[in-house]
C-alpha cells in the first residue's frame, strides 16, 4: 500500500505542473473516476489509498481544525436531509 499511496502524492504533486490535471481534480469526482484518473496518469492507487491519505491528512490537523470540518460537514448534511 506504501508504493501507490506515493502514487497518489505523485498525483496530486503533478497538477502543480498539469493544468488540466489540476481542473479535472477541481471537479466533483466519485471515487471511481479518480481511480480511472489516477490510472489515466499511471498512479496505481486503490480505495484503501484514498482512505489512507485522507486519515494521514486529518493526524496532521489540530483538534480546532478537525472540529471545524466536522461543523461544516453536519451543516452539508442537515441541508440535504430535511424533516
């Protein structure tokens, strides 16, 4: 899991030089069309990537910041869900 969670940083390190990479990963993307994508710029990277990515990234946030996404997610969420 190690070589293509580097996969999926080389990923994210590449639209700093791809423009179109960078506005296809602005997009709103399902988990399987950024597979696909990531594939499409020879980055293996799995679902169990992704997952590991974004808990490596939420490790590294305070607990102010992780609050802070948690309201923000809760306010998406009261809006969708209505009753």
């Amino acid at each position: 899991m190690i070589v293509s969670l580097q996969d999926l940083d080389r990923l994210m390190a590449l639209r700093q030089q791809d423009p179109a990479l960078a506005a296809r990963l602005r997009q709103p993307l399902d988990l399987e069309a950024f597979l696909a994508l990531a594939s499409e710029f020879g980055c293996s990277v799995t679902e169990a990537d992704v997952f590991a990515a974004q808990q490596r990234e939420d490790s590294q946030r305070s607990a102010e910041e992780l609050q802070r996404q948690q309201a923000d997610e809760s306010r998406r969420l009261r809006t969708f869900i209505q009753g």
